[in-house]
C-alpha cells in the first residue's frame, strides 16, 4: 500500500517580523522527520480598506456575528485560507497539515502518523483537529495510538493545527468567501459548510506561544469597561447558541440514520 505521507503537505503560517518563530517550529518539526513550508501570513496592521472589504464582510459580521474583526483576527483567517489555497493548487499532494507557528509536537502525531492521515483519507470533506484547550464531547469515532478520535457536540476553538484533505479545503474556501467571524469559530459551524469535523481527544500539539513572546492576535486591553461587558455578554450568548445549534444538528443527523 502506498505511503499517505508522501501525498502530505505542512504548512506554517508565519510573519515576515516573526522570523525567530519559523526558525524554531521549522527545526523543532524536523527533529520529528516533517518537513514544513513558510506560509507567510498577512499582517493585519498592514492591510488596507481595499484589502479588508475583499475578503471580510463588515454587514455580515454585524448581523450575524456578535463582535467587529480585529485587524490581526482578518489577517489570521486570509492566512489560512492562503494556505488551503496553496493546498488546492498542489497536484502531487492530497492532505494538508496546517499548523501554526507556536507548536510543538507530541511524539505520538510524529510516530503515527500514517493512522492520523487515514482519518482524513476519505472521499468527503474531512478535518481533524489535533488540539483542544478544553475537554470535548461527543462520540467516539476511532482510537490511535491511545488517543480517542471525537465527533464533538460543539468542535473546540483554536486553529493551532489540523489535518484537511482537499474536499475539506475546497470546501471552506468557498464557505469564507467573503467570511465575517474568526476561523475557528467558522470550523464549528460544520452543519453550515459540510465538513466533517474530527478532534483528538488530548492534544497532540502543545501551544507555547508564551515561550516565543506571546500571541500576535492581540488581547482587548484597549477596550472601554462598558465594551468589555457587552462583547462579553454577546460572547457567551453566541457560544450558548452554537451549542445548542450543534447538539441538535448532531441528534437530527442521529435520527435521520437510525
């Protein structure tokens, strides 16, 4: 049977100004035998209108959504799609491991990870989430190298790493054209786009952005008091629907198969 890992491609998303960054997760990972390519990734404190109005709806985002982009948040979610774009058009592989630059990995991804990538070596659109803050619940789908393999109720946030195959590119890219929320909360609303979105149940990459000098996402500390309330009080109305939302896509789907 041929190799899956010969038809995988990793991608580090990685700003120009962060160059001590790609030069750490760049030989980190090769102590694990993956070889990784720079996606340089879009500095948001040097986009333009023009820039932001192309890919991100400002209406949308203000309907639907609970809380404005940060510039830094618009320039993450181009990046990403950047890469699955690049992904797309790379005809010699079939599955993406989109990573971004503040990992380390567990020995467990490296040694097996002929098993991770025939968890997205399917026909339909399919991701696998491989690091979660918090626990997840749902169904479990399969176990490797110890590790439970999640369906999750709600998928987690954050966009530290993931497996993709091309459908699921494909497929999220035309989902964000334009986007309006943050990717990872675009990843949850599975229901929406169609993939089929796995998570490993302990992660199998550890964020150490602290150790690298700290997020380049950016906090709210510019924030008003009044602002910090409402965004918080609409945080958690939209996080409450979502769950909410998911759980009974996830029951509907359950019954229409038994």
């Amino acid at each position: 049977m041929p190799s899956l890992t010969a038809k995988l491609t990793t991608h580090v998303i990685n700003l120009k100004r962060s160059r001590e960054r790609w030069n750490f997760v760049s030989a980190h990972l090769a102590k694990h035998h993956i070889s990784a390519t720079r996606i340089e990734a879009v500095d948001g404190k040097e986009l333009t209108s023009a820039e932001i109005s192309k890919n991100y709806s400002a209406s949308y985002n203000k309907s639907r959504y609970f809380w404005p982009l940060k510039p830094s948040e618009i320039g993450c979610y181009m990046a990403h799609r950047a890469s699955m774009q690049a992904f797309l058009d790379d005809t010699e592989t079939n599955y993406l491991l989109l990573l971004e630059d503040d990992i380390e990995t567990d020995q467990r991804f490296s040694e097996h990870i002929e098993h991770w990538l025939s968890l997205v070596d399917k026909p339909h659109p399919t991701s696998l989430k491989l690091f979660t803050k918090r626990p997840i619940h749902g169904p479990i789908v399969a176990t490797v190298a110890g590790v439970n393999i999640i369906r999750p109720n709600r998928v987690p946030l954050g966009c530290v790493a993931q497996l993709l195959n091309k459908a699921a590119a494909r497929k999220l890219l035309e989902f964000s054209s334009p986007f309006y929320m943050p990717i990872d909360v675009d990843y949850q609303i599975w229901w929406q786009h169609g993939v089929d979105v796995l998570c490993t149940q302990s992660s199998l990459f550890k964020e150490v952005s602290q150790q690298l000098g700290g997020t380049n996402i950016g906090g709210s500390g510019d924030l008003a008091v009044w602002d910090k309330l409402k965004r918080e009080l609409g945080r958690s109305w939209f996080r409450t629907k979502l769950s909410v939302l998911s759980y009974l896509y996830r029951l509907a789907n359950k019954l229409g198969k038994g």
